[in-house]
C-alpha cells in the first residue's frame, strides 16, 4: 500500500512524500523529461546501485565532516563539468547527509533546479527529507550554510532499510520518538509497545512510523514553513544535541538528539512543564530503543556550544520544553536562565 501525504509549499504544488515499496520504479514515474543527475554516497551506491542505473552520478562523502561547503563547491564543479544547466533535475539518494547537500546543490545551483530526494535512511525518511531545510555546517557548527526549499517529492520505500546498520536504524527513531512527543502520544505508545528488533524486522510497521512522523511534520511545516513559531517545536532536544555534536566526534545525529532530549525533559521537570513520570518515560524509551542518554561532556562545556548555537537571539533562546507525551511548548528564555536549569539538572548534580 502507498501512502502520499502532501506537504503544502507556499505558492506552489505542495511536495509529495510517498511512503511505499518499489521506489526504483516509482522513481522513473515521477521524473519530469528533463536530464536527471543524481547525489549519493559510496554505501547507498554499493547497496541501492540498481535504483538509480543509467542516471548520471556524484558521490559525495559521508558523515558530518562531507556536509560542508567545501563538498557542495565540489559538486557545483561536477554539475559544470557534467555541462547541467538549470532544466536538469537533480535527485539526492541517500540519508539525511545527502539529501542536506543535495537539497542546497540544487537550490543554489544556477539559482536553484528543481529537485527529489529518495530517503535511504530511517533518519532521512522520518525527519531530514521532509519540510525543506537544507543546508551545510560550518567549522563544525550544524547547519549554519542553509535554505528553506521543498523538493518536489520524497520517496520513503522501507525495503530499503534493510541494508541499514542496526545503529543507523536506532537513530533514525530518535527522530520519530521525537515527532511522537512533540505532537503524537499514539505514535510514541506504538514504538513503546515493540520490542526495538522485532520493529526494526517489521517493514509494514517501520512504514507506518514514518507516515505518523511525516504526517506530525507535515502538520507542522503547513503552518509555519520558515520557522517564524510553531516549527521551532520540531528543534526538541536539539539546541543541546547540536552541543554534543559540536563538543564530541562520537554520536550521530539521531544519537545526540536522544542525549539532548533527555536533558531537556529534566529542564523541563526543573521549570514544573513536565512531570518526573513523564521524563522517566521518555528516558526509559530512548533507553530500551538502545540509544545513549548521556554524552560524558561537561554541562559548562556544552553550554558555551550552545550559546554559539545559532537559535541564539541576542541573549535569549528559543527552546522547546515538553510538558508531556505528545505535547510541548515554544518558550523563549534567557540564556543565563538556561545554563542555570541546565548545571542544577546535570546528573552529578541531580538526585537520580
Ligand atoms: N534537513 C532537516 O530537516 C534535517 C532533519 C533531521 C536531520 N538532519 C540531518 O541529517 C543528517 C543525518 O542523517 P542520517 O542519519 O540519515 O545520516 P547519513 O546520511 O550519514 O546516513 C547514515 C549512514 O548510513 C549509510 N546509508 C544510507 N542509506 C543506507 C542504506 N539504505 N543502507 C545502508 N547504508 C545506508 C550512509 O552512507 C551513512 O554511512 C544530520 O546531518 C542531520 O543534521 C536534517
Ligand atoms: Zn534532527
């Protein structure tokens, strides 16, 4: 069964994120006449070589350290070599590495070409293909170099998660346990209720957790495209997670939002938002789900990542605190109101 949800786009058709099996096919379906140059990266190509066969290529790296400007120069050089202009259309195939650069590529290339995006990874197909933002890092800071620019469509085949490595997989829920505090009790309870390799095994199950979080994300792009409110609410646990990132090589990107949504739950607890049942909650899922909790770093340390963070707003932050399983709230706080939450929570310091 296929699921198309639409995500709307301001003065255009909205982007279609289709959630079935057959991407290879479905991807010669959707692509307009005009020449099509692919992005991926050399692992999607090793497995999924057949899904894009007579397509012109670019590899990109992998990892955080391949999203940067220096690679979309490179693929810009590639695309001039390659002779593309601006009728081309380009589709990145791959995680959420990819589809960042591939959706900056083509939103900047020759002014920007129309583009797609088949989502590899569990990260990519619950969260990262999905609502438009774009973008690279720079000197380690995540997504400093970025547009908001919809693709056309996303194609989320869940076939294609088979070949992913059990920690990719366990990342790409941490996205979708977060979609599911942020806006949707049932589909946190749903992840609750499997046993994590059992889900993971169970294509038809992974597919319908991404359509729940697509569908939370959806809801949420609709009414705020560029970030101006509401969206801020799909940034849970990251203003801490992009602290982990920026402070360790160690985590991924799923990883390091599950560490800062446990943070967060305890801020929360701390300004009375959420209850210490609901924080527990929430932990005890990341924990079962097998992802980590705690980064090791110093609280002061991730602090002054933060405060370079570029959610930062003169001296306050925007940060979205929990109050319970499928609901949280946008408050905008000083930072040295933040740092102060976040030292008196920090395990050494707190009760657990
Ligand atoms: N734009 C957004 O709205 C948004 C939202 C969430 C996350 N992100 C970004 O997404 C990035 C993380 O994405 P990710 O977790 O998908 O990581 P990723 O792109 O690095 O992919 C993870 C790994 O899996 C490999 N891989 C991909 N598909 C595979 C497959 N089907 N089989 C086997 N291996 C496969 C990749 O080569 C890579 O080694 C971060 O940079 C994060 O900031 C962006
Ligand atoms: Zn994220």
């Amino acid at each position: 069964m296929e699921r198309i949800i639409g995500v709307p786009r301001a003065g255009r058709t909205p982007s279609q994120v289709i959630i079935g099996n057959g991407a290879a096919s479905r991807l010669r379906e959707l692509l307009p006449a005009a020449r099509t140059i692919v992005i991926t990266d050399p692992n999607v190509e090793r497995h999924w070589h057949a899904l894009t066969e007579g397509f012109e290529r670019i590899v990109i790296g992998t990892g955080e350290s391949s999203k940067t400007l220096a690679t979309v120069e490179e693929v810009y050089r590639r695309l001039i070599a390659l002779d593309a202009d601006r009728t081309c259309c380009i589709v990145g195939v791959g995680g959420g590495i990819v589809t960042d650069v591939a959706g900056f590529v083509a939103s900047t290339f020759m002014r920007g070409v129309r583009f797609g995006f088949v989502a590899t990874t569990l990260l990519a197909q619950v969260d990262a293909s999905v609502g438009g933002k774009n973008g690279v890092n720079v000197d380690g800071f995540k997504n400093m170099a970025g547009v908001f620019n919809q693709p056309d469509f996303v194609l989320c085949d869940s076939s294609m998660l088979a070949t992913l490595p059990g920690r990719e997989l366990r990342a790409g829920l941490s996205e979708a346990i977060k979609s599911g505090i942020i806006a949707d009790a049932e589909l946190f309870e749903r992840i609750e209720a499997q046993r994590p390799e059992e889900l993971f095994s169970d294509l038809g199950a992974l597919a319908g957790i991404v359509a729940s979080a697509v569908g939370v994300k959806s809801r949420i792009v609709e009414a705020d495209e560029r970030e101006a409110g509401e969206r801020r609410l799909l940034n849970l646990g990251h203003t801490f997670a992009h602290a982990v990132e920026k402070c360790t090589g160690r985590f991924l990107h799923g990883e390091a939002v599950a560490i800062g949504m446990d943070i967060i739950s305890r801020i929360a607890v701390a300004t009375g938002d959420m209850s210490r049942g609901s924080c527990e909650r929430i932990r005890s899922l990341l924990l079962r789900v097998g992802l980590p909790v705690e980064s090791g770093v110093e609280m002061s340390r991730l602090l002054r990542a933060v405060r370079q963070d570029k959610k930062r707003s003169s001296e306050s932050i925007y940060v979205t605190l929990p109050c319970e399983v499928g609901r949280c709230r946008i408050a905008k706080m000083p930072l040295t109101e933040l740092e102060r939450l976040a030292l008196a929570v920090e395990p050494d310091s707190a009760e657990r």
